[in-house]
C-alpha cells in the first residue's frame, strides 16, 4: 500500500512563506487529503515529549479512575474531559483515552451540553507525575502554531484569503486526545455507526478504530512505530501513514470545507491493528464555542457549541439525563 507523503514545514516558521511549500501542502490536501510534516520547531525532541505523556496509560489505576469521566465513575464530577477506560461492551473503537481542554476554560453558549464545554481540566498530581501538567500544555501550544501555519500555508497555496480560516487559527479552543490501543480481548467486537457488529479484518489486519470523519477544523497525529493510522485521499485510495522520528500527520476536519471548498473537505481515516499495543496522540484544533460557523451540508450558521452538541448529543450530558438516554 502506497505512504502519504512527507512534506518538510520548516520554511513555514521563517520570515517569508515560501509558494513551493504553499503548493505542496495545498496538492497534499487536495489529492492525497492528508500530509505528513518534518522540520516543524521541536520536532527533533518530540518522541522524547509523547513518551513522557504517554507515560499516563502506565499509572496505577487508582490514578486514571480518580480522572475517569462520570460516565466511569459516577461520583466524579467532570463529564467530558478526563480518562475514559477501554469499553467493556461492543463499541466502534477499542482504546482508553485520556482529554485535555481550554485551559483555563472557555465561555459557551447556554445550551444543555455547557457544562461539559466550561468544565475545567483534571491533571495527576505533581508527586504522581511530575511536570507532567506543563508538558501537555506546551505540546498543546506548539500543536497549536503547526495547524495555524498549515492551515494558512493551504489557504496560500488554494488562493484562498488566509484570514477567513482565523475563527479557527486565532481560536483558543483544542482537544488534546491521549490514546492508548491495548490487545483487543478475544470476542471483543467493533460496531458500525448502526449498531451492527463490524468485521474485523482489512486485508488481514484487524480493525482496530473504524472509518470516520472528525468535528472541527484540522486534527494534528502523532503515532508510535506500530503505525496503523491509514488515510482515504480524494481518490478513493487508503494510504498508510509513515511512522518515524520527528513526524507528525494532519488532516482536515468537517468544517474546513465550509471555508476552502472540496480541497479541504473532512479526511476519512481508520486505524487497523498490529501485532501489539499501539499509541498515539491527537490535537483537535476547534473553533471557540461562542464562534458561529456553518456546518457541512447546513442550512444556516450555528454556534459551534451547539454544532458539537448536534453532532454527539450523549457526549455531553450527564449520564442518565433525558437526551443521553436517547
């Protein structure tokens, strides 16, 4: 199976763009839906950093279920951010996962789901894990810089005005997404979005998360050497996507088509599995809820709190409330 491509950034944080590395990441876009960056400040030392926070999936449990979501532990009181324990039951993906926000939180609009969106983040200790809390908020900033420069790179390189994409660039709302991928139990089975039991083999290789599309703007990857991240380009063609020291891949989410047209539209991807446990690390970088946008195939423009809460209505409610319920 064809890679997709590497393309080397680092002219994207000198004092000039550069049109070749505008075009190169416009034509990656367009074609291939995805890139995979080199040369991006910090990354000769980032394996160091994801393996420092990466380091949170070996804590004892007692650590990870005092950060557990309500949903896992119903006398916590964060519903969203916060660690989320492999599933027991059926489910579409299989992995524990660990969500870092805003910090400090942001203002949303008054909407059921706000709590969720204003919540502050939960962190281990500083005798649990020593500057564990600073590490994950640089990675987020310099996370943050990186999509900002891709996604005006693109723009540059689409001849799209740079600064229509700054509800999302100049945005202080991300995700930070910690995920760990353990061996899947034997008779574990993944779900297709209707509920059905999903095969588990993709050219012999079982499926591990299954295809899907992300919310929000642009979804920066890091994955560990058992790769498995594959990506669907605007051909119809999966691509596996490279592993190797200092690279990070990045792809669009739904709402980046509404601003740059098809080039720019939402990436399928899927994660099929290897021969062991598998990491990775995802930054989600959002337009702030109170920013109104126009979601794909709308009809009309909405916040993005309330597009967030349109588009996972049991995501961000407490458990046992009317619409989680349903």
């Amino acid at each position: 199976m064809s890679e997709v491509a590497v393309v080397d950034i680092a002219s994207l944080f000198g004092d000039e763009p550069d049109p070749a590395t505008d075009n190169a990441i416009a034509g990656q876009f367009a074609t291939e839906a995805a890139i995979v960056v080199s040369g991006f400040p910090g990354s000769k030392t980032l394996e160091e950093r994801v393996a420092y926070l990466r380091s949170f999936f070996a804590t004892p449990d007692s650590v990870r279920r005092r950060l557990a979501t309500r949903r896992h532990e119903p006398r916590n009181p964060n519903l969203y951010r916060g660690y989320n324990p492999p599933p027991v039951k059926p489910h579409w993906s299989y992995n524990e996962t660990f969500d870092i926000g805003p910090e400090p939180p942001l203002p949303a609009p008054d909407l059921p789901s706000r709590a969720a969106f204003t919540e502050e983040n939960v962190w281990p200790s500083d005798a649990e894990m020593p500057g564990w809390r600073d590490a994950a908020l640089s990675y987020v900033r310099d996370c943050k810089a990186i999509a900002a420069a891709v996604i005006r790179s693109a723009a540059r390189g689409l001849g799209v005005n740079p600064t229509q994409f700054d509800v999302i660039c100049e945005s202080e709302n991300s995700t930070l997404r910690l995920l760990h991928y353990p061996v899947m139990p034997e008779g574990f089975e993944l779900l297709n979005t209707d509920g059905s039991a999903k095969a588990h083999l993709v050219d012999g290789r079982p499926t591990i998360t299954r295809e899907h599309v992300d919310t929000g703007g642009l979804t920066i990857l890091w994955q560990d050497d058992q790769g498995g991240l594959q990506m669907k380009g605007r051909d119809d063609v999966w691509r596996d996507v490279p592993t190797g020291d200092g690279l990070l891949s990045i792809h669009c989410g739904d709402l980046l088509s509404t601003i740059g047209g098809p080039a720019l539209a939402s990436t399928p991807h899927r994660v099929l599995g290897t021969s062991g446990e598998r990491f990775s690390i995802g930054y989600f970088i959002e337009p702030e809820f109170m920013s109104h946008v126009m979601p794909p195939n709308g009809a009309e423009a909405k916040t993005y709190g309330q597009h967030l809460t349109d588009a996972f209505p049991t995501r961000f409610l407490p458990p046992g409330s009317v619409a989680a319920a349903g």
